[in-house]
C-alpha cells in the first residue's frame, strides 16, 4: 500500500505525529543553544530527544501498521534505546560536570554520598 492508498485519517495522525515529534526535537535543540548554563542545558535536549522519538515512532507504526496489515514493532526498539540510553547518558554527564565544578571549589550543592 503506497502513501496515496492510505485512508485520509492515517495520513493526518501520521503527519501530525511527525510534526509535533519534529517541533519537540527543534525546542530541545533550541534549549541546547539558547540555555546559559551547562545543567540546563542538558536537560532541554534530553526530554526533546525524548519525546520526539516517541512521537516520530508512534508515527511509524501507525503507517507501517496500516500499509503492512500487521503490528509494526521494529520503531519501538529504536524509542527504546532512546529512552534508555539519552537519560542515563544525560546524569553521567551532569555528575561529570558536578564533580568537576565541586573540584575546582565552586559553589555546588554538597555530595549526597557524604552525609
């Protein structure tokens, strides 16, 4: 089943899902830019990559589900990974920069490991 063959409200979840899974991936690209300091700007880009995965891959089985006649599983191994891997990505790189600010004796919130 080709893209035209697709009934009319496919074509609108499909596209609407895309877009929006684009728009919530540009504002977390957006915050990475725009951000000032390095612990918010890992966390705009993080929820963005996030949830426009999720967005951009309940798109995919929807159209794949529809023009194949069977569930399409394969996108959301794709979110899965995202969602795994962005976050614990993101707080090693926050625990990274934490302890390198804790280093150089900069005003940082105190180790909870130390209590």
């Amino acid at each position: 089943m080709m893209a035209l063959d697709m009934p009319d409200w496919v074509q609108a979840i499909v596209g609407i899902l895309v877009v929006l899974g684009s728009l919530l991936a540009f504002i977390g690209a957006l915050g990475l830019a725009r951000l000032r300091s390095f612990f918010r700007r890992v966390h705009a880009p993080a929820l963005g990559a996030t949830y426009g995965t999720w967005c951009i891959a309940f798109a995919m089985v929807i159209y794949f589900s529809v023009s194949q006649s069977t569930f399409a599983t394969f996108p959301f191994l794709m979110s899965a990974f995202v969602a795994i891997t962005n976050p614990i990505t993101s707080i090693f790189l926050m625990r990274t920069a934490l302890f390198r600010k804790r280093q150089m004796g900069a005003k940082v919130p105190p180790s909870l490991s130390r209590r």
